[in-house]
C-alpha cells in the first residue's frame, strides 16, 4: 500500500493553500478532472475586505496581505484592484464596527454620499449608508489554485479523479484514507472537500454541523456600464451584489438554501424557477441603472457553513490525525491564503499572532439553532435546526 505523511482532501483553493504550505510527503486528492472547479468554480470572484464578523475579518485581512506577496512573484497577476462600493439600504449601523476595524487597521474606507460618482450603476439607488474600498479585488479562482498547486503537480503529489470514500481509522488515530482507487496510508488527513466534509467525517461519530448552503448568480445581457474597472457593489442588508463580467453584469441575490450534494464530483446546479423575476425586481426597486438587463446565463453552486458561520479549521481534538479546512461559507476565495497558513501552521506545531485556535477549533460548542436566509435578506430568515 502506498503511504504519504499527509494527504489533502480535495484541490479547491482552500485545499491548494493548506498543501502549498505543508512539508514531507503529500498527496492532494481531488475527486474532480480540473482543480478548484466546485465551490471555488461557482463564485462571482470578489475578494473582500470590509468583513463584518471579527473572526472572518482577521482571516480577510491577513489573506489580504498574503495576497500581495504572492502578486509579487507571480508572472501573471491572479487578481486586480477594482474598489468596492458597500451600501445599506435599511439598517444604517450595521457595518459600523467593520468600517471601524479596517480603518484601524491601516486601509482606507472613504464613506459616500454620491455613490454612483465611483460607481455609475448605482445611480439612482437610495441607501442610509454607503463605503468605498479602493482596494477590493476581483480574483481568478482557478488561477490562484493553479498557481499554488504548481510545484505539486510537479512532483506528482496532486491526483485528480480521485475521490475518498472513507476515513481510515485504527487505535483511535486517522492512518490512512480509502478511495474508488485503492487505499493510501498516511499520518494525517486535511478535510478541504467543502460540501463532502462533513460526510466523510460523519461516520466516524464525530459531530462536526456543516451544512452545504446553495446560492444562486445570474448572468446579464450587455450592459454599458459595465466597464472591468467598475467597482463591485453589495447591499449588505439587501442580499444583492453586481459584478461586471464579460460585458454584462453577475448578480447575485444571495439566496440559501440547504441541499447536501451526491456523492462524487459535480455540484452546479440550475436557477430555482422564479428567482430570476425577483432578482430583476430587486434591480428595478434598488439599482435603477440596471433594470432593463435580461439574463443570459445562471448556475446555483454549495457554500459550506457552521451554524455560527465561521470556518471550522485545525486538528480535531477527538481524531488526531484529521485536520479541518472547511466551512468557508462565502469567504473561501477571501480568505483562503489565510486559512492555508493557519492550517499548516497548526499542523506543524506552530502558533499564530493573529487567529485564536479556539474561535475556529472543530471541537467548539455550535449553536443548536440558527437562521439561514431563503431570500438573501436579513429580513424573513428562517430557523433550521443544528
């Protein structure tokens, strides 16, 4: 039987990050033929930096500064400035405290009056408050989890079409993982599969609440305004978000809804019916200068959360040998370079200045109830057992 040091399961960006950091022995094994092609596939690409949770927010900014050491010796930029512009359409001080933390902590937030003078699409849109972040990004997913799965491809330490069935488990310990090609002996195991974490997890007995959450994006017609270099913007409170893409727009109306995937690879799925007519309306009442685009295109894709919304990563206190990446929610482009170095720190032994263990430790207590959102708004969530 084959045997690493460490096997990574699953080549998304979070799972390239964690293998890119790691030394020894490694295999990544990635159930899919291409890499990043799941959940870091279905994302409209933006990389945050005005981030409301604390925990999520420590991880962006950290992310942030990985980020720009990596452009730095990289031929081909994986990301480009655009600025973002942050606007609340009812609740005023909801973004104070995020507003407040990045400013403190060295980026410029410049709050606005006249939105639509950094960002023509949102003429005619009526909010309480609004920011602008010049340093926002649009990223490539595919290209940054390529970049950084290079050099094991290289040697041969990435599979793909390779999926893990189950956990090895012998003398309380992980010791290996089984796949559809044979069994492969290791001394740890990185869960990085996003929504198939928790199930190979699962039997196992291990209580680890992570619930695959699908969200919808819609593709416009073209559209004049959207220019490359127009800023994306999100209403926080709304559930909405536009992006330029291609000569149109990707919106999103940040609808949830909670669908395990099947077994193997593939986990884009088609538009609920009806969404499309309400998301148009949304752009008609609250961003006028997009009302008359139709749609050409829409996908759904999983977003994996915790029933506190906060990734659940690092060794797992009732395993030894399984380590968690997992439960990025909607910030593992954000934030998977951060993710990457917390992880492997852990893993070899290590402490960092920036993330606490137990605010992210797969072993912490887990609301029994939380609230997902149907439509994307804070308003009309809906309570769903943990």
């Amino acid at each position: 039987m084959e045997s690493v040091e460490t096997v990574v399961v699953g080549a998304g960006l979070v799972g390239a990050a964690v293998a890119a950091r790691l030394s020894g022995s490694l295999r990544v094994l990635e159930q899919g033929s291409q890499v990043a092609s799941e959940a870091s596939a279905q994302n409209a690409g933006m990389v945050r930096l005005l981030v409301e949770d604390p925990v999520e927010r420590r991880l962006a900014l950290r992310a942030h500064a990985l980020l720009r050491e990596l452009e730095e010796g990289w031929q081909v930029l994986p990301a480009r400035i655009t600025g973002a512009v942050h606007g609340l359409v009812h609740e005023a001080q909801e973004l104070d405290d995020a507003v407040a933390a990045l400013r403190a902590s060295g980026h410029e937030v410049i709050a606005l009056d006249l939105p639509d003078r950094v960002a023509p699409a949102m003429a005619g849109v009526h909010l309480k408050r609004a920011w602008y972040v010049p340093e926002a990004r649009v990223a490539d997913p595919h290209a940054l989890a390529t970049g950084l799965l290079a050099p094991l491809q290289g040697r041969g330490a990435l599979r793909r079409g390779v999926r893990v069935t189950a956990l090895q488990v012998h003398g309380g310990r992980v010791v290996g993982v089984d796949t559809d090609q044979g069994p492969l002996a290791c001394d740890r195991v990185v869960l990085a599969a996003g929504a198939w974490s928790g199930q190979l997890a699962a039997p196992l007995g291990l209580r680890r609440p992570l619930y695959p959450i699908r969200r919808s994006l819609l593709l416009t017609t073209p559209h004049p305004l959207a220019r490359p270099g127009h800023p994306w913007c999100w209403l926080e409170d709304l559930g909405l978000y536009v992006r330029p893409e291609g000569g149109g727009w990707l919106v999103s109306g940040c609808d949830e809804r909670i669908d395990p995937p099947a077994p193997g690879p593939g986990s884009t799925g088609p538009v609920a019916d009806g969404w499309r007519d309400e998301v148009g309306e949304r752009l008609v009442q609250h961003l006028p200068a997009l009302s008359e685009v139709g749609w050409t295109a829409g996908w759904t894709g999983l977003r994996t959360f915790a029933p506190d919304r906060r990734p659940i990563l690092g060794p797992d206190p009732d395993l030894p040998g399984l380590h968690w990446a997992a439960g990025l929610g909607g910030y593992g482009l954000t934030s998977h370079l951060a993710v990457g170095e917390a992880v492997a720190t852990w893993m070899e032994g290590g402490e960092l200045s920036w993330l606490r263990r137990q605010d992210v430790s797969p072993g912490r207590i887990f609301p029994k109830r939380w609230v997902i959102r149907p439509r994307g708004t804070h308003h009309g969530g809906r309570l769903v057992e943990g």
